[in-house]
C-alpha cells in the first residue's frame, strides 16, 4: 500500500484519481490546493506525490521547490509526479530541474499504467 497525496485545485479530478488509487489497495490524501499541501506534508508523510502545477493559491513548481528545501529529508525528498494540462518543453524541464520523478499531462495517461508506476514506488524511503 502506498499513501499518495493528490494536490490538484480540480475536485473531480482529485475524486477521480482518489477512487482509482483506493480501488487498487492504496490510500489517497486529496489536497486542493499548495498552501494546504504544503501545510499538511510533513505530517501526512506521503509515499508520493502528485502534483498540478497551475492552482490559483501556489503553483505546483512553488510547492515542490518549498518541499524539497525542508529540513525534514525525508519529507524533502518524496517522490513528487507534476500532473498539468500543460505539456510545454519549459514546464518539463522546469519540473526536472526540481527533481520532479514524472510528468504527466492530463488527458494523455492511461491510469492503469499510473497505478501500475505507483505500486512500484518504495513506500519504505
């Protein structure tokens, strides 16, 4: 079981992807939006991350750059997937350069193959 949190200002989506990843044993975080995220990280501890990057409060690159520069390590280096309508060259190298792990550009994934990608990460970091 792997516990991901879903950080996207879509609740459809977030119940979508939350229905998914419970229906394949996993347990899902739903957080709408990168303040909330960012407020709840270090005490949900999540195995993953998916992350929007376009959300009205902070963007996803904000929200990552913030996560990766806390002091708790293994908080800071969390398995973080971008997800964004967006599949711009400068956003996925952004997204890199922050050591996102994946890019995902909604509408365009298959989520078996998701869910199949999160029951390979190591919920044991």
């Amino acid at each position: 079981m792997i516990k991901v949190m879903i950080v996207d200002d879509s609740a459809d989506l977030r119940m979508l992807l939350a229905s998914a990843l419970t229906s394949a044993g996993h347990l899902s975080i739903e957080v709408g939006g990168g303040l909330e995220a960012l407020a709840r990280v270090e005490a949900e501890r999540p195995d993953l991350i998916l992350l929007d990057i376009n959300m009205p409060d902070l963007d996803g690159f904000a929200v990552l750059a913030r996560i990766r520069s806390l002091s708790n390590e293994v908080v800071a280096r969390t398995p973080v997937w971008m997800m964004t309508a967006d599949g711009d060259p400068a956003s996925i190298r952004s997204a890199c350069r922050l050591a996102a792990l994946e890019y995902f550009v909604k509408g365009n994934y298959d989520i078996d193959d998701l869910l199949r990608r999160v029951g390979q990460v190591n919920a044991n970091r």
